[in-house]
C-alpha cells in the first residue's frame, strides 16, 4: 500500500537534481583560457606591455602573469568566451609571444 507522501507527491521519486558536476560543466561550459608561455627572447617590460595591451589589466596584473609565466612555464593569462580569448592571444601573438587558447 503507497504512503501519504507517494501518494500527495508521487513526482518527488521521478524528479532527479544536477549534481555539483553538472553545475560546473554548465557554469563553465563555455569558458575558454588563454595560456602565455615563457619567453626568453623578449625582455620582462615588453611582455608585460603586450599582456595590458592584449587585456587591458594595469601595469601590476600584467607584472604578475609575466612573473608566473617566467617562474613556472606559463601562466592563464585571461579567461572569457572563445572569441575574446582568440582576439587577446591574436594580440600577444603580433610581438611573437607564445599562447594557445583552450577550453577551460
């Protein structure tokens, strides 16, 4: 014999809830990355110029991407839609850098 509750609400065993990976494959569904990598052949104010040119962050930001890509190997150097990430690494690329953009 049903319950009350199967019976008052017999939708409540159909109903199914994302879970937390889908909540973050949509949030993030369509953000993209762009990936600065080192660079021994340009000097560090240079680089740094490109990366404020490219994204428009002040002088400190564009320091610190620099410095990680520097240290590290690369750096995220911006986040967005694919077809800024494509326009911002089209403009780092205009002085050789090396970038790649990637699904985030």
């Amino acid at each position: 014999m049903p319950t009350e509750l199967e019976i008052a609400e017999p939708w409540i065993h159909e109903r199914s809830f994302p879970s937390l990976d889908d909540e973050r494959e949509t949030e993030f569904a369509d953000t993209y990355v762009v990936i600065l990598y080192n660079d021994d052949y340009h000097d560090v104010d240079e680089v740094a110029l490109q990366i404020q040119k490219a994204t428009g962050y002040n002088k400190l930001k564009a320091v610190e991407i620099m410095l990680e890509a520097h240290l590290r190997g690369r750096a995220i150097c911006y986040t967005g839609s694919e077809a800024e990430c494509e326009k911002v690494a089209g403009v780092l690329r205009q002085i050789r850098l090396q970038v790649e953009t990637d699904k985030f």
